[in-house]
C-alpha cells in the first residue's frame, strides 16, 4: 500500500510542480525548509529521551505551550523538538520555544518519513490536532514509536477520508496509540473514523488553557503609542480575516465612524502574505492604511485616521487585547469554518462571529450556552451589532465577562492530556 500512496503523491507533485516552481522564486512560503521537506533535516545526535511535537501552522503553534512546559517540568531528561509545515509556523514555534529545536514537516513520501525519522530520532510522537498521515504513520509503526494525538479535533469530512485511509493503511489505526480528543463529539467521530475506542478519550481543549486572560500592561501601552490611539479611542479588532471580510468590515467601519468620531479599526488577516492586497482594499474603500511591519521599521508614522494593518506574526492577542469590540473572521462568508473565538473571549472582550464556524463547533456551543458570543449573519447584521455594542458600554462589558468566565470555567485539559501521555509513555517502557 506505501508504494500506491507514493506513486499517487508523485502523481499529484507533478500536476502541482509547474504551479509550485512558479511560485517559489515569488513567495517565502513557498521555498522555505524545501530540503527538510525531502527529508534533509539536520541530523540530531542523541542524549536521552526525545519528544517529537508536530504542529501544522502558526494557529496550532501556541496550543500545546502548556502541556510542553508541564511535561518538561516532570521530565527534565527530555528533549522537546517541533515540526511544522509553514515559514511562519516556524518562525511562531521558535518565538514560543526557544530551547527547542524546529525543522519542516516531511512529504509523505515513504523515503522522505524514512529519512526524516532516521534522522530525528523520536522516543514518541504528538500530533496537534490532527494531520494523519499514512506513510508517516506506517514508519513510526514499524520503528514502535508511539504516537499521540493531542487536543484531536475532527470534521464530518475528515471522517470520511480517514475511515478510507484507515481501511486500506491498516498502520494509521494502530499506530495511534492515545488521542486525546477536545470533546465528546470529537471522541466519537475519531472512533467511526477507525481509531480504536479503548485509545480515545475526551479530556477537554488544551486551547482554554493556554489563552492568556490578560496582556502586560506596558506591552498594551506601546502598541497604543505605535497604531497613535487615544486612550479613549474605541476600537474595533479584525482578527484572522479571509477574502471577502475585508471589505465588509471597510464599509462597515466607514459608516460606523461617521457616528463614533473616535473609532479605530485595526485589521489582523488570517495570512500575512495577503498584507499588500489588503491595504489596497482599505484604501480602494476611501480609508487611510498603516502596516504595522512599516510602523515598527519606523518608514511610516501613524496618524490617528489610519486603518491599522497587521502583517507581523504574533500579534493578534495583543491586538484583541485593545479591542472595545472583536470580530473573528473566516466565520461571515461561505464555506467558513471559523477562527478561533476564544482568544478575545479569554481578554474579556465581545465578540462577533458570522455564521460559518464548523471547526470551532465546541467552542461556539460553550459561548452560545452562557450567551457570551454574537452570531451576525451578513454584513448588515455585522454593522447593526456593532453598532448596538459601541453604544452600550454595558451590555459590551456584560457579554465579554460571560465570554471570560466561560474560558475560565473550562479550563484544565493540560493537566488530564499530560497524566493520558504519560500513562502511554509508561506502557511503552519509556518513563
């Protein structure tokens, strides 16, 4: 079966190869760890145990920072290392980790897994999320490391595929070992997908525990001078933004400032590389526009009419943090499936989503239950709501201390994945 998987990977390489040597010499995202993703990593020389902790993009690199930080506290001994697929997942888990090790995701090519984990040498594996691959997942059953899925989350969909995967790599079932799914839901989809009940257990989201509940007072004061608010300024935060978003949130604000003579729009897309395409619609839509990257190089001033555009890795928490209201995107067009809402509900801050949020099915189902989120569905709902917030200082600071206290309330997956890990680990001889 690895060398039908393989002959389809190349057959699909080929198709994108044109498209792919196209974009390279255009785009970092494109060439960057290329070697490392034939399998090339840097070779890692052996002192003890080691962890291998795969996190697909910048969104899943914060997730396990406590879980990581907590085992390395019990197990002193162990080298933590990260894989990721993308430049900028790497440059956030390097920011995040800076002890550890960080290097490319391998194709799933057999020879690239082969010599990837050859070189890496983990004791085990944690996959964030999900991203079962079957060629890696065969490699690290062959070799009897074993593999944990941590804070599992699955959609209808990825069911679907992994049921097929599951049937014809027999290896992707049994080499996870322990998932750890974020809910009940989850648990159950894992289980129809193929994995084995007896290795799947619903402790809850790791994400509840590693959202910061409150920003440094100081770090809150320098963006303030560097985007020039006014401490009284109003402010409306765009987080994680998709194609279409940006223009509603544009005319939404225009309309909206023409009442608030004080509010500030700060837009934070999804993808940094869209910065450019961005800033021409905040300025097609009669709005001046300040990068933050041109900001922080000190090449622009800001002024106190300028939309703020944040092309920087990092900063989105910071920015939700001086938010008198947030809207997290991918939620407002179809097919969605949403961004993550918790991170404003965590800083206590009222927030709006559109209707489109099937990834984060748990996390809507919490806030909507404690009525600590607001769903709009079209633009026109978007501006009517935030309307209605900006108006009412009240009932804006109600919504977002439900949101906070339903982050609060759900708090402690780290601790129930952590003693799941290393009820695996003991099993497998290695603690």
């Amino acid at each position: 079966m690895r060398w039908v998987l393989d002959a389809l990977y190349l057959d699909l390489l080929a198709a994108a190869a044109p498209y792919w040597l196209w974009k390279v010499p255009q785009a970092r995202r494109y060439r960057a760890g290329l070697l490392q993703r034939i399998g090339l990593v840097p070779a890692m020389p052996k002192s003890g145990r080691r962890l291998w902790v795969h996190c697909v993009s910048v969104g899943e690199a914060a997730i396990p920072r406590t879980l990581i930080e907590q085992f390395h506290t019990r197990h002193p001994g162990w080298e933590v290392v990260f894989s990721t697929f993308t430049d900028t997942g790497a440059d956030r888990l390097r920011s995040l980790y800076p002890d550890c090790r960080v290097f490319f995701w391998p194709l799933d090519l057999s020879p690239c897994v082969h010599e990837t984990v050859r070189r890496v040498q983990p004791d085990a594996v944690v996959l964030v999320e999900q991203e079962l691959w079957p060629n890696f997942l065969h490699e690290c059953l062959c070799r009897r490391v074993p593999v944990a899925v941590v804070n599992g989350r699955i959609n209808p969909r990825s069911v679907r595929l992994l049921r097929g995967l599951s049937r014809l790599c027999p290896a992707v079932p049994k080499a996870v070992t322990l998932c750890c799914a974020r809910s009940e839901t989850d648990a159950a989809r894992f289980a129809e997908a193929g994995l084995a009940r007896d290795r799947i257990f619903s402790v809850g989201s790791l994400k509840y525990d590693t959202l910061p509940v409150e920003v440094a007072p100081d770090k809150l004061m320098a963006l303030r001078e560097r985007f020039a608010l006014a401490p009284e300024a109003r402010v409306l935060v765009a987080g994680s933004t998709h194609p279409g978003e940006d223009e509603m949130l544009c005319r939404a604000y225009r309309d909206l400032r023409a009442r608030y003579g004080d509010l500030r729009l700060i837009l934070v897309p999804r993808h940094i590389e869209r910065a450019a395409a961005v800033a021409r619609e905040v300025r097609d839509a009669g709005l001046p526009a300040a990068r933050k990257s041109d900001l922080d190089s000190g090449t622009a001033r800001p002024s106190a009419d300028d939309v703020i555009l944040v092309d920087t890795i990092g900063d989105l928490v910071p920015c939700y943090a001086l938010a008198t209201c947030a809207f997290v995107g991918r939620s407002l067009l179809p097919p969605g499936g949403g961004q993550n809402m918790m991170e404003p509900a965590g800083l206590g801050k009222p927030v709006i989503v559109g209707p489109h949020n099937s990834n984060f099915a748990p996390e809507m189902e919490l806030l909507t239950s404690r009525r600590a989120v607001v769903i709009v569905q079209d633009e026109a709902g978007l501006r009517g709501e935030l309307d209605r917030l900006l108006s009412n200082a009240q009932a804006a600071g109600e919504l977002g201390q439900r949101a906070r206290q339903a982050v609060l309330d759900s708090r402690g997956a780290t601790g129930r994945t952590l003693a799941r890990l290393e009820g695996m680990l003991t099993t497998a001889g290695l603690v």
